[in-house]
C-alpha cells in the first residue's frame, strides 16, 4: 500500500474518531443539561415549606423555617403597655358563703378579746368549685284503680323518660362536648367522667349518645346549608381525611357567623354537588384556585394569602422582583380597604379602584420580562408546553385578576380564604389525635356535631346549653348570615 493510501486511511479513521468523540460530548452536554434541570427542580421541591407556599406546616417536619412576620414592629415592649387597665379577679358582692375568723386574745399583751367591741372586717375572698355530685331523680309514676269501672290508670312519665335508667340530657351534652368539643378520643372520655363524676360511662353509650345527637341535629344542619346558600359571600375548603383506613375529603363551607362539615370519597364537583350548597350558591365563593370551584357559576374570590406565600417563594428562589412588588400592592390595596371599613364605608371610590387595577396591569407587564423562557424544542413532545414556575403564578394572576382583587371591589369578600381553613384545621386535629375515623358513621356524626359546636360559638352561644337543648329535641336554629 502507497504511503498516499495510508495517509489516507490514517485521516479517514482519525475524521470518524472526531467526528465520534464530538457527537459523544454533545450527547453528554445534553445529558449534563437535563441532570441540571431535574437538579434545579428538586432544589425548588426542597425549598418549599409552609411559608412560601401552600404545603402545611406538618410537612416541614424537623427542619422548621424561620418565621417570616409581615407585620411590621410597633417599637413598643412587650406586655401590657403603660395606662392598659388589664383585668384580674375582683371580688364580689354577694358570696354564698361567709366565714367569720374571731380574733380571741390581744397579740401585743395576751389579753382577752371575747367582750371588746367590733370595729369592722377586713375580707379576703376565695374561689373554689362545689363538690361534683351527680344527682338522681327517680320518677315514679302513680298507678289508680278506677273506683267506677275499675280500671288500672298510669301516669304518663315525661317524654324525655324512656327507660328504666338513663342519663340526662346535661351528661349526654357534656359526653358530646368533650368528645367533639374538646376533641378528646372516648377513652379519655371515660376517664374524665370518672374522675370528675365517678360515672363508669362505656364507649358504647359514648357512641349512641353521639349518634343520638346526630340524628336530633338533621332539621338544624338543613338550615345551616340552605343560609349558607343565601350568604353574600362564603369560605370554601377542602382536606384529606383518613377513613377506614381509606383517604376521603372533608369539605367546608362557612363564613363568620355559619359552618358545615361534610365528608366525601371524592374531592371535586362530584363530591360538592353531593353535599349541595355551591350548586345553588349565589354569592361570592372564596377559595384557593382548585379548578373544580370554577364549574359552578357563582362569582369567585381567591385567597391571597395563598398568593403571598407564593410570592415569598418566587422572590427567594428565582429572584422575581415583580412579586415583591405585587405582594406591597395586595397588602396596601388591603390597608385601604380596612381604613375604609372603618370610616364607614362600604367600597372604595371608582379613582381608587383604578388606580389599583392598573398598578396591578403594569407590575405584571413589566414583571413579564423577568420571567425566564424554558425551551420547549424537544423533538417528538406533545401536549402543552412547559412554562417557568413563575409564568404559572403570572398566567394565574393575568387571568383572574378580578378574582384577586374581589376584596376590594366587594368588602364583604375577606382578603383570604383563612376562614374557611381555620374551621377545617379543628377537624384535622382530630384526625391528630385520634387516628382515621373508623367508620363512614363516625365521620359523618363528627362533621354534623362540630359543625353544630362551630356554628353555636359563632354566634354567642353558649355550647354546653346548645348541646342540651339538641338532646331535648329543640336545639337552637342559627339566624340568617348577613355577611
């Protein structure tokens, strides 16, 4: 072979061996660039907690964030403040009982003191609980012979006596107040009813008493959803609950003076027009952007607090600065909303609310060109294409902007949904305490009785005396939601 032929062969095999090693590198190139996106987005999973975003705090497990206030320092100290009258336990004026202490012999001399003349008390008072006793009544019912036909006549006992020995309606109230009041599991129950009243109560009369009273509520949970209905505006929620062993959805529909519980396999539309209330509401629903409440054609209002954790996150994590600028905006739209409520108001003026929309627009625009482009170019994908997380939160606030600033247009919609996740948080400690719910039963007798305890504390009541006055089948019936 000529040195020609060689030559030839030599830069032929070194060409290809380039040409290899150059499409290896661009294979690694990509490989490196998509290890440094996948990278990149499990830096973002790892960086959410309960602050800036919307992730409960029970997912932050042992690494707790700092706390991060948006109030703002008031440079007074701690504690009660100079002129503040505070409170503190006063005496009073007629106690029911009167202990006289004698004074017997002079302390300076040891003379006797049984005949000098009383000049006056000095009286110190003292709190203390009765002793706990629980009473008995037994009725006794007359049995006559008719002296005229001789027929056996009974008295008829009360209709609340039914049997031979029961509880009354205060224990069954107090059973019921502890275990979906106090949210105690019903061995607890047991055990403070023994301690306290030395009644051995088992767990099968705590659970007939419950469903005892689930069952007297039915009329009252009927008006609570049908005013629920009617309100102007009203929270809605929803959060896993374990039952059976199984995952189901709680749902809450409430406002400032209104709660309803329910309980369901689904979450979304199948589950809310099982339970009844949005698919006749007429208001104004509050809630956090879940894409279900949007099939129902009401007016919507979403949570800003849910914005505002986000913008906390999109700030520290890709540096958008539109967001801190969208996040002054919302709270100073807020501060003037409330000053106004305040004065006496009940919206802001047209100027105002224009001049709000279009700060609003222009941080948007401008904020546009901050947002990073992804590269969709891959051969072959299809579907809808992948956006930045922060174009995501831009396309969000873009297309619902009324809905953001809906408490500013209407002041009876509240700045977040807090209402409404407040409500749930007491059913999911619950759930903390005492495991899943054993059986659909159970949930379903939590949800009607504390909904019932909720709403009775919205509205002044007092529990106790509302729990008693369902076990004597006449349980108090909320009045309309003005809100």
């Amino acid at each position: 072979m000529s040195k020609r032929k060689v030559r030839a062969e030599i830069e032929r095999a070194v060409e290809k061996a380039v040409s290899s090693f150059r499409l290896e590198l661009q294979l690694k190139d990509q490989e490196i660039h998509r290890l440094k996106l996948r990278i990149k987005e499990l830096e973002d999973q790892l960086a959410k907690n309960s602050i800036n975003s919307n992730k409960p705090p029970s997912s932050d497990g042992l690494r707790k964030p700092n706390p991060k206030s948006r109030r703002e320092s008031s440079g007074l100290k701690t504690g009660g403040q100079e002129g503040h009258p505070g409170s503190t336990l006063e005496q009073v004026a007629d106690p029911d009982f009167i202990e006289t202490h004698e004074v017997c012999s002079c302390e300076g001399c040891g003379h006797s003191l049984k005949d000098a003349e009383l000049i006056g008390h000095e009286k110190r008072q003292e709190f203390e609980l009765p002793p706990v006793k629980v009473q008995v009544t037994e009725h006794r019912s007359e049995i006559k012979t008719c002296p005229a036909c001789g027929f056996v006549n009974k008295a008829k006992f009360p209709e609340t006596i039914t049997q031979p020995v029961q509880y009354g309606a205060q224990v069954k109230s107090m059973v019921t107040y502890f275990s979906h009041g106090q949210l105690l599991p019903y061995a607890r129950t047991q055990e403070i009813f023994h301690d306290l009243y030395s009644l051995p109560l088992s767990e099968g009369t705590l659970v007939n008493t419950n469903l005892a009273c689930y069952t007297k509520l039915e009329d009252y949970e009927a008006k609570v959803k049908q005013l629920l209905r009617l309100s102007g505006a009203a929270n809605f929620d929803e959060s896993g609950m374990r039952v059976k062993k199984q995952l189901q959805w709680l749902h809450v529909a409430a406002t400032d003076k209104l709660t309803h519980y329910d309980i369901h396999e689904k979450r979304g539309s199948e589950a809310m027009n099982a339970i009844g209330i949005l698919p006749e509401f007429k208001g104004v629903a509050i809630h956090d952007n879940w894409k279900p409440y949007f099939n129902y054609k009401c007016e919507h209002g979403l949570c800003n607090a849910h914005h505002l954790r986000e913008f906390t996150y999109h700030k520290e994590q890709y540096d958008q600065k539109w967001c801190g600028k969208m996040e002054i905006l919302l709270l100073g739209i807020k501060d003037e909303v409330d000053n106004s409520k305040a004065s006496g108001n009940d919206k802001l003026t047209l100027k105002r609310r224009y001049y709000f929309e279009d700060r609003f627009d222009d941080i948007l625009n401008k904020g546009l060109k901050e947002i990073p482009i992804v590269n969709n170019d891959k051969a072959g994908k299809r579907g809808r294409k992948k956006h930045h997380p922060s174009m995501n939160l831009w396309n969000r606030l873009s297309k619902h902007k009324g809905e953001t600033l809906a408490f500013m247009h209407n002041f009876a919609v509240p700045f977040t949904n807090n209402q409404g996740e407040r409500d749930i948080r007491m059913v999911k400690l619950k759930q903390k305490i005492s495991g899943c719910f054993r059986s659909d039963q159970g949930a379903k007798t939590f949800c009607r009785i504390r909904g019932y305890i909720s709403t009775a504390r919205k509205q002044g009541k007092n529990v106790l005396k509302s729990l008693s006055l369902a076990f004597d089948d006449n349980p108090f019936m909320p009045r309309r939601d003005t809100s």
